[in-house]
C-alpha cells in the first residue's frame, strides 16, 4: 500500500511537473524540483536541472507541446519515484511543490463542440452546461379555420 501511495504522488507529481513546462508557473516548478533534489547531492541536482531545463525547451519548441508533455511524464515519474524511495522524508516537500505549482499553472480551456442535425421532419433537443427549452409552432397545414356553424356567437338556435 505504501509503495502504490509512493507511485502516486511520484506520477501527480511528475503531471504537474511537465504540465508547468512552457508556463508562467515554470520558475516556480524549477526552483521547487532543485530543493527537492538537493537531497540528492550537487552533482544531481545540477543534472536534474540541466534535464528540466532541456525538458521545458522541447516542450517550448515541440509542434504539439501537449504530445511532448505526455511523452516526458514517465521519464519524471521515474525520478520522482528513485528520489522518494532513497529520501522518504521528500514527501512532503513533494505534496507541498504539487499543490504550489497547480496553484500557478493556468486553468484548462474548456472548449466544447456540439453538432445536430434533423432531418426529415425530424426533432433535436440538445443541451450544453444549460436548461432544454422546447417551444413547439403548430405545424399551420393542418389548421383549418372553424366553420361558419360552429364558430361562438352563430349557428342555429340563436336569436339575434
């Protein structure tokens, strides 16, 4: 159980961590991941921030950022993982740049599409994030305007 809470926070971590790549949120990512991997001596430390800082450029560059991010999620879940298997005590620290960096990272653009198509006298009712209204139009071919006979006020059995 505890290694599955390990593995956890390692891939949220190595998430928020690539989803920072490219952002506003990236100094404070970098600073926070250097902290972090001070525990693992200088020489570590400086190559883990040569790979951030080399992660962020392909990130910065790539066609599709989104792809790239993605690919480089396991490569830090890695990391994360080695570092709290050798420095347990980093857990904290770790939950503590998760929840800074998302604080940061901008919200997601929520974009939804919708299409509908009737056809053939046929009905849609659809909704998006809203109430259904249905307003419903007679369709005017099958009215029939009312008969001299019975209309209100003629017809037989009146008087005038």
């Amino acid at each position: 159980m505890l290694e599955e809470a390990m593995t956890a926070l390692a891939l949220t971590g190595a998430t928020t961590v690539v989803a920072a790549m490219a952002t506003d949120a990236w100094q404070t990512t970098r600073t926070g991941m250097a902290v972090l991997f001070r525990r693992s001596g200088r020489t570590q430390q400086a190559a883990v921030e040569t790979q951030l800082e080399g992660n962020a450029a392909l990130v910065a560059q790539a066609e599709d950022p989104e792809r790239a991010r993605q690919a480089l999620i396991p490569v830090w879940q890695l990391q994360m993982e080695a570092l709290l298997r050798r420095y347990p005590d980093a857990t904290d620290d770790l939950r503590a740049l998760v929840e800074e960096v998302r604080a940061e990272l901008p919200r997601a653009e929520q974009h939804w599409v919708q299409t509908n198509i009737a056809r053939d006298n046929g009905r849609i009712f659809a909704s998006q994030l809203g109430d259904v209204i249905v307003h419903e139009h007679p369709d005017t071919s099958q009215l029939r305007p009312p008969t001299p006979a019975s209309a209100p006020g003629t017809g037989s059995g009146q008087t005038s």
